[in-house]
C-alpha cells in the first residue's frame, strides 16, 4: 500500500492511501482542542444509484448526485482511547484473517 504523508489545508497532519477497491481514504489529526484524536476513513461517500433494471438485466450502479447541502459522514472520529481498543481487534485480523471469539 502507498501512503503519501501531509497536510490538511488547516495545516494538521495526514496520511492518504487507497482501500482495496481504490476508493481514497486517509488518517487525519483532529483539531479537538479537548483530547487527542483522528479523523479515519474514506474521502468521499461517492454515492450511487441502481440504473433501471429490467428483464435482461440493468445498466448497474451509476453516480448519484446530492445536493451540495447535504453532508454524507463518511469518516470516524476517534479518541487515543477508542484506537487502543480497536487494535488487538485488527491485529488479530492482519495475523489470521478473522476476527476475535
């Protein structure tokens, strides 16, 4: 995996890099002046829509465009304290493949 490490526009810390499918995705100090935390997830939600289905079949999934209004959350906000308690979870996984009993 490719991490290309920067900044936000807001001059906080991240790191970019792509998910299995190449959605982009990043790791993003938070500016939570109360405790330490991240910003962890995908960029962008990139909605989509199922295209007209028929007999034969359909056309798929197709972009859906939103209102510029609306806001479509797309990333976590975690504490130290959450990523410490998500971590023996994803290293069990990145070890076996699973996930703990």
């Amino acid at each position: 995996m490719d991490f290309k490490k920067g900044h936000s526009n807001r001059g906080f810390g991240n790191i970019e890099f792509k998910d299995r499918y190449g959605a982009e995705c990043s790791i993003e100090k938070s500016s939570l002046a109360t405790e330490d935390a991240i910003w962890f997830g995908i960029n962008d939600a990139e909605p989509k829509i199922m295209a007209s289905q028929t007999k034969e079949g359909g056309t798929g999934w197709v972009t859906y465009d939103i209102p510029k209004d609306v806001l479509l959350t797309t990333r976590m906000h975690l504490t130290q304290e959450q990523v410490r308690e998500l971590l023996p979870i994803l290293q069990v996984f990145a070890e076996t493949g699973e996930l703990p009993d």
